[in-house]
C-alpha cells in the first residue's frame, strides 16, 4: 500500500519546536530525584506511542517521543518483532529508571485486545528486568488530571502543562505515552503496589 515502509518508523517531534522548554513547577506533586528519566509505552500492534520524560530540579521536560508503527502488509510476528527492537533501542538510548506500560481496558472488541495484549507482551520483554508498572487508562487520568473520567482533550491539555509545551503533543498515541511515563514519575514516591502488576 502507498506509504507503508518496510520498518517501523519514530515520528518527529512537532511538540519540541526549538524554543526553551518551560517544565512546570512540581508543587502538590511527589519530590522525585533529579535526573530521574522514564518511559511511558502506549501499546498496539500498527502503533505504539512512546513517550521519555526526565524531572529536573523545577518540573519534568520532554526527552523524546513518538510512535512506532509497523506496516499492515507484514506477517504478525514480524510486527512485533520490529516492536520489540524499536523498544530495545529506545531502552538502551535513554536508560531509564522504569517503564510504565498502559493496561489493557477492553470491553468489547476481543480481536483488539488481543492483539494490544500481544503487543504488551512484546514491550515487557523488552524491558529485560526493568521496573515496570501498569496503568489502566482510569489510573492515568486520575493521576494527570485529578478526574478519572477526564476526557483525552483533558489529559492532554494537562500534559502539555506538566510539560511546558508550547503545543499540545500529537499523535494521541505519543500523547499517551508522554502521560503515562509522567505516571511513573508521579509514582516514584508512595506508590501504592496494589495498583499495580508487575512491582
């Protein structure tokens, strides 16, 4: 088909448009060591968000972020292996202190789910003994806007605050992934383990 290429492609970056990054201050939000840097996953099989944040002495700044996308055209295990990869170099790149990965939330369509499962079981692995910590789309509203029914506009709107970003992040699948690396953050301190899975 027009378009697809042969591997995964990391999108650009339209929210780092070159200025000075203006991170938010981080009163009413747990102290996490300076230099701390995490990596928020947001899986699928055709395109799995990604977002790297660090927290620095007055807020959080964007490291990088993106979206993996693997072409239609290609077998399934292909596709998750290029997913995997992809992971494996972002976690080799930036090193982070843990990997939060969204939980899966499906009422419905089964084929999505399992595919999505498929997808973040390919991202677990790829954290090789990495801490990592799953969020259920409720737990990062909650955690980014206060609300756990917040509408994704919300949270991105919040995100882009947190941030100091001049725009808001897009696609929604980086957006996600920029949230959820901020759960992580947010999380460093006082995490509750029952929330999560893997701890």
């Amino acid at each position: 088909m027009p378009g697809l290429r042969d591997q995964p492609e990391r999108a650009s970056r339209p929210y780092l448009p070159g200025e000075e990054r203006r991170p938010r201050a981080t009163a009413g939000f747990p102290k996490v060591t300076e230099g701390a840097i995490t990596l928020g996953f947001d899986p699928g099989l055709a395109t799995t968000g990604y977002g790297v944040v660090q927290a620095c002495d007055h807020g959080w700044v964007v490291i990088d972020g993106g979206v993996i996308t693997t072409p239609h055209g290609t077998s399934r295990p292909e596709r998750l292996h290029d997913i995997y990869n992809e992971a494996r170099e972002l976690i080799n790149r930036y090193h982070p202190r843990g990997v939060a990965i969204e939980e899966i939330f499906f009422a419905t369509n089964a084929r999505t789910a399992m595919l999505t499962a498929e997808t973040r079981g390919v991202l677990l692995i790829a954290t090789h003994g990495l801490p990592v910590r799953g969020y259920t789309p409720l737990q990062v509203k909650k955690r980014i806007t206060g609300y756990g029914k917040a509408k994704k506009q919300q949270v991105q709107a919040m995100v882009k605050e947190l941030l100091g970003l001049a725009e808001t992040p897009r696609p929604d699948d980086m957006a996600d992934g920029l949230a959820l690396a901020l759960c992580y953050l947010f999380d460093l301190q006082g995490v509750n383990k029952e929330e999560h899975d893997y701890l």
